[in-house]
C-alpha cells in the first residue's frame, strides 16, 4: 500500500538501481542491534497520517504515527531504543535487503510476493479494502462495475485484488486524486485501504462508500532473510503488547481500533491461519503478452512525445518572436511565461492542470499530459530559437529590409530558415529530454513505458528483466532519432559549409 | 529623381551629418566620397529609410522623407524600398540560398511574381553579370567577385529608379573591381539613378559622371578631372 505522490520515474530508477547493486545482508540483525542499544525502523514520513508523519505541533517536526507508538513498544520490549530511518516507501523492500536499516515498518501488506522475497512478522494491524462510488451510483460492488475503470494506488494490495478479479485499474500517486476523479466521473470507483478511504474518500460529500470490505488484509514488519531470530523475538513481543493491550491503547490513541482488529486478534488467539487470503496476481515470468505491452507502452510514449513537441515548437517559436519583438506587453508576457514554465516543476505543472483546474475544464488524462509537457517544453524552445534568431547576423535581417521585404517575410524566407539550422542540435536535444520526461504522465493516469514497467515489476517480482526491457526501448526510440537529427543536420548545413557532410 | 534637404543626424553628440544638401537628376551617376568613417555610408542608409535622420528632409523616387520617418507608414517603406535597390558594402547574401533564389527571392515574396517567371528574370540579371552559369551556386561557393555582382543583380530585381550602392567594390582586387564597375554601368545605362559611395577617388571619377565629397558632415562637390586639367 502506498499512500502518497510518488515521482514514478525517479523512484522507479532508484528501485533498479538498488536491485542491481543489492549487497548481501548482514549476518544477525538482532544482535548487532542489541550491541547497538538500537533498532532502526525504515519508514517514508511522507506516508503520512496515521502512519508515520512528522508532527505539525512540533517546531522540530519529531514523528509520530501509530507506527512510530508500536515500535517504540517493540523495541522497548526488546531491551533496545527504536530509531526510524527515513526511506521511499517504493523502495522500502530494496533498501531492506540492502541493509539501510534493521526492519521495514510502514504499511507493508502481507502479499504472496513480498512474502518471497523477504521475511514477515506476524500482523500488527488488520485493514479492508473499501470501494467507493460516486455519490448516487447504485453500483455497489466490484461485481456491479465489471468492465469500470477502478482507480487505486499502484503497487497496492488493491491494485493486485482488482487484476486478480479482471479489473485493469486505473492507477494513482497521490491518496486524494482517485476521489476527485472519482468525483468528477473521470472513473466509476476506486478500491482503498479503509484507513486511507475513510480519511481521504469517505468524508468527502460526493462519495459514498460501500459499508463491507471487498477484502481484508494485514500490515506486518518485514524482515530481511536469515534473520529469523529477529522475526521470532518481534513475534515474542507483539504477542506481549497484544496481549497486554498496549496495542489496542495504541491504536485506539489514533482512532484506528475497530472491529477488524478484534477479528485479528481473535483469529491470533485461536491460531488460525495468520496469512489472509492471497489477493490474487501471483508472480509469473515474462512473457509474450509482457512484450506487447511493453510496445504499446512505447507508442503510447512517441504519440506523446511527438504530439506534445509539435505543440512546444510552434509555441516555443511564438514566445521567442514576442520576446524579441518590439512590443511591450508581449515581451512582458513571454519572459514571465518562460520563466514560470521553467522555473517550476513540470510534475507540478500536470497536478495543477489536470486535478488543480478539473474544476473549471476538464481534460482527459491524454489531453492533459500532452499539453502539460507541450507548455513546458515551450518555454525551453522558445530560449532555444531566441539564442538561434539571435545567432542569425544582423546583416541578414537588413538586406532582406533593404529588399522590401516585411518583417514577417524576413522572418519567413531569411531568418528562420537559418536559425533553425542553429537550433536543430538542440531541439534534437530536447525532443529525446521530452520523450524521457513523457514517464511523468503517469501520476495522471496515463499509462506509457515507464509505468508499464513499475506494474510488471511488480508482477515478476524484480525489476531487472522489465527494467533492461524499457530502457532498451526508450533507447530504441532516442538513438534513431539523433542519427536521424545529425544526417538532417548534416543536409542542411551542406549549403553553408561544403565540408560538413 | 533625389533632393535632399539640410540633412542632420546625430548619434549621441557626435553629428554625424549637418546639413547635407544635394539634387540628382533621373539617370545619373553619382559617386560620393570621403574618408572612411565620414558618414557616406550612413547618408545613403538613410536614403532608404535602413536608418532615421534627425533634421532637414529628402526626397527619393517621389518618396518624401522625414526627420525619423514619421510620415512614412511601413507599407510606404516597403514601396519604397520596391523603388530604391541597396547593395551593402558586406553584399549580406542569404546563406541558404542560391545566387538564382537570392536575386528571385524579392520579386516573388514582395511583387508576386510567379516563380517561373521570377527564375528566367533572374537568370536574365545574373547573365548581365556575367554569372549565368553560377545561377545554382551557393553563396559560399562564390568568390568575392561573384558574391558582390550577385549582390548588384538582386538590388537590380526589382527594377528600381534607384540603386544605391555601398562600396560596390572595396573587398575587390583593382582587375575584379574594374569589371564589376563595368558591370555596374553596363546593367544600368541611364535607366537607373545609381548614387554610389566609395573611398576610392579613381573609381568615382571613372563612373560617375560627378562626384561629391562628404567632409565634416556635408557634401561639397568636386570637380571632374577633366575640369582641373
């Protein structure tokens, strides 16, 4: 479960990276913890309420969070202190075997595939699947909405739930977008865990959520292979805090003690199966059908890229022309313009445009996504054929005056023809930049290479195979291309400089 | 054909031109000298509105201008221009175009000129100066020589009443210089007011029929060498 805006691309490429490099553990957390009079917890504080957070009354921003309550009880128990050690959230498992820190604590759900990969304590908190509709749909159940678009966070216990039932989910960053959509009727439900649904889906009046949980799940503490003392000393103690009742005063300190943890614990008690229900998608190989996304992903990438640039040109050209010509206005205009574009983070950019001013027109994802890069991109290529037009000799412009020739036919049949040769290298440049920057689109929906990359990810349990697999067509889409720049290049300067070929 | 009327311009204090005064007669040639720096060029950029002046006034093929060219409107300064050809000291060929398509280029975006018709004229113009089998060549692939009578041929593409030139010839060795002044009279035989500046004394008198003299920023005439003798 991941509860907060993730910059797919980067992490994506730091969870690789991680995967390449991952070292082997350390033999014996627990006693070098014990040497160390600390445990260290890896956790993300950007998770935020009620997990791990840092506190808005503190002027130091300590953290707090049910999470940070039952580790300082875990640790306590052990005879140690609890330090946490912030972490992404995406790649919490990779930095875990890696050895950045002791135990990984923040809302990891007990699936098949993590259970592969590393070890799992026993279940510290019981959670449910609630689905959402828009207030007033009288569709209220999965089986209702077959065929829906259903909106969930990715990499999510729900996201695997809904593959497993057939669903091809519409998938999230942030914990507050699928709602909004889900207002806006951009999709018709979104599956969540009930502690996001309940702060972030459930309370707004647009929604309605379904009373029973489509599902339910854990969350426990992971562990790193061969650290099965460790696992067993944890156990040790959360039996002691559950039975104690420091966990229920712990959970219910942050409102989260319902029914569910009832449940838990009764089932704990009587020993049953402490493992819910695999959710579904379990981890296969790569396969034919991988391959075929994987190239629909990456025209879905080159229709953007392309799309959006023949947008940036012409706008990037204008901005360019305002910002050279003689007027005012426009010059104040199109140096504000460049500057806000460039100075701002295009991430930012496409929250702004596609959830920020859903109120007032609303895009689809595709729309949005293609405009959202064509505005910024403008603004780099309204610098590029500024420094270009201003490359071009002063005496160009003059003779083609002296000619009778208007500003517009100057610009037209002189100027331009000239400074697009000089900026050619450049715009090659940025073309190769959007089609790289094109993976951001993601956090709207839009599902292109890199996205389809961190799902198969996930499916095949590693990211080595479908990492290589996309890097190898983004490279497959960019190198041509520069070839493709440099012949177009080399035939255009050709009448200038007879030895460039 | 050309008045011009007590023209001043300054640039910051320096007056680079006090009261220039003088009258050209349709189908003359007319060179101006002076030492470089005097201004020659500036006073002939002015008469096709490249640059504004600050006083007095001047007329150019029925054209009236004015300090800072305020009665002229920008269509008013592209018939102008239509009516006046300008060769620059730097010819300033466009680069990405050939010696045909540079000397086409203006009849064809500023007149309209249908492109087939606008090539033969340009071949005819590049023929009279002696470059028609360079019609296709680049700029670039051009010597110097070759550059500036391209540069005179486009000037001469929109058949205009005027033809101001601007050191037709400096970059030129004397063989070279004295074909493209040939040239110059041959293309143009009375038809055309040709007002040329140089620095070169000899050149002035072998082409112009009079010759001015720009110093201290106003013309006085000089007398013809054979006038002296």
């Amino acid at each position: 479960m991941s509860r907060k805006v993730r910059v797919v691309k980067l992490r994506a490429l730091a969870a690789f990276t991680v995967a390449c490099v991952a070292g082997p553990a350390r033999a014996d957390t627990l006693s070098a913890a014990r040497a160390r009079g600390e445990l260290v917890f890896g956790a993300d504080a950007q998770g935020g309420e009620p997990f791990v957070f840092e506190d808005p009354n503190d002027p130091r921003r300590k953290l707090i969070g049910f999470e940070v309550d039952i580790a300082d009880a875990l640790a306590a128990d052990v005879g140690v202190r609890a330090r946490f050690s912030q972490a992404d959230w995406s790649t919490l498992v990779p930095s875990l075997e890696r050895g950045d820190f002791d135990v990984a604590m923040n809302g990891l759900e007990d699936t098949p595939s993590r259970r592969a990969r590393i070890l799992l304590t026993l279940p510290y908190f019981s959670f449910g699947e609630t689905l959402a509709v828009k207030r007033g749909d009288g569709r209220k159940s999965l089986d209702a909405l077959a065929g829906g678009r259903i909106g969930t966070l990715n990499q999510s216990f729900a996201d695997d739930l809904l593959r497993g039932r057939g669903f091809e989910p519409v998938l999230y960053e942030g914990v507050s977008e699928p709602y909004a959509d889900l207002a806006l009727g951009r999709i018709s439900g979104v599956l969540l865990d009930h502690v996001i649904a309940d702060r972030y889906g459930c309370v707004r009046p647009d929604v309605d959520c379904v009373r029973d949980d489509v599902a339910r799940g854990t969350y426990a503490i992971g562990v790193r292979h061969g650290d099965e003392a460790l696992v067993a000393r944890l156990n040790e103690a959360l039996g002691r805090l559950r039975r104690s009742g420091t966990l229920e005063r712990i959970l219910e300190k942050w409102k989260l003690w319902d029914f569910r943890q009832v449940e838990l614990s009764h089932r704990l008690e009587t020993g049953a199966a402490t493992a819910p229900p695999p959710p579904s998608a379990v981890s296969r190989a790569w396969s034919f059908a991988d391959t075929r996304l994987f190239l629909a992903g990456a025209l879905v990438t080159l229709a953007l890229s392309t799309a959006a640039f023949a947008l940036a040109l012409p706008l990037g050209l204008g901005l360019a022309l305002c910002r050279l010509g003689r007027r005012g206005p426009l010059r104040a205009f199109a140096v504000t313009y460049i500057e806000l574009f460039r100075g701002t983070p295009l991430l930012l950019q496409l929250y702004v445009l596609y959830f920020g001013l859903a109120p007032v027109f609303r895009l689809p994802p595709w729309a949005a996504a293609v405009l959202a890069l064509a505005m910024n991109y403008g603004a780099y290529e309204a610098e590029i054929h500024r420094g270009a037009l201003l490359a071009v000799p002063s005496g160009q412009g003059e003779a083609a005056r002296a000619l009778g020739l208007t500003r517009f036919q100057a610009l037209r049949h002189v100027l331009l023809p000239q400074s697009f040769r000089i900026a050619l290298p450049s715009m090659t440049n940025d073309f190769v930049a959007l089609l790289k920057d094109s993976s951001l689109v993601s956090v709207i929906t839009v599902v292109e290479l890199t996205k389809r990359m961190t799902i198969a990810a996930v499916d095949l349990r590693g990211w080595l195979v479908p990492g290589l697999a996309c890097a190898a067509l983004y490279f497959a889409m960019s190198y041509p291309l520069s070839r493709l720049a440099a012949r177009l290049e080399g035939a255009l300067r050709r009448d200038q400089h007879p030895e460039a070929r | 054909m050309i008045s011009i009327r007590k023209l001043g311009k300054r640039r910051g204090d320096v007056r680079t031109l006090s009261g220039v005064s003088a009258e050209i007669g349709a189908g003359e040639v007319v060179a101006i000298v002076g030492e470089s720096g005097c201004g020659k060029t500036t006073l002939l950029r002015c008469l096709n509105g490249l640059e504004t002046f600050d006083e007095g006034a001047a007329t150019i093929a029925g054209f009236e201008l004015d300090p800072g060219l305020r009665s002229l409107s920008e269509p008013d300064l592209i018939r102008l221009r239509g009516a006046v050809g300008f060769a620059f000291q730097e010819h300033h060929l466009f680069p990405h175009l050939t010696a045909e398509e540079n000397v086409s280029l203006s009849p064809r975006v500023v007149k309209h000129v249908p492109a087939r018709e606008a090539r033969e004229r340009a071949q005819e113009l590049l023929r009279a100066v002696g470059l028609a089998e360079r019609a296709g060549a680049y700029p670039h692939q051009l010597s110097g020589g070759q550059r500036q009578r391209v540069a005179l041929a486009r000037a001469l593409a929109q058949d205009p009443k005027v033809l101001l030139l601007d050191e037709p010839t400096s970059a030129l060795d004397p063989e070279t210089a004295e074909g493209v002044a040939r040239t110059i009279l041959d293309v143009t035989a009375g038809r055309v007011t040709v007002v040329l500046v140089t620095h070169q004394i000899s050149l002035a008198h072998r082409m112009a029929g009079r010759v001015l003299r720009l110093e201290g920023g106003a013309l006085a005439e000089l007398p013809t060498p054979t006038d002296t003798r």
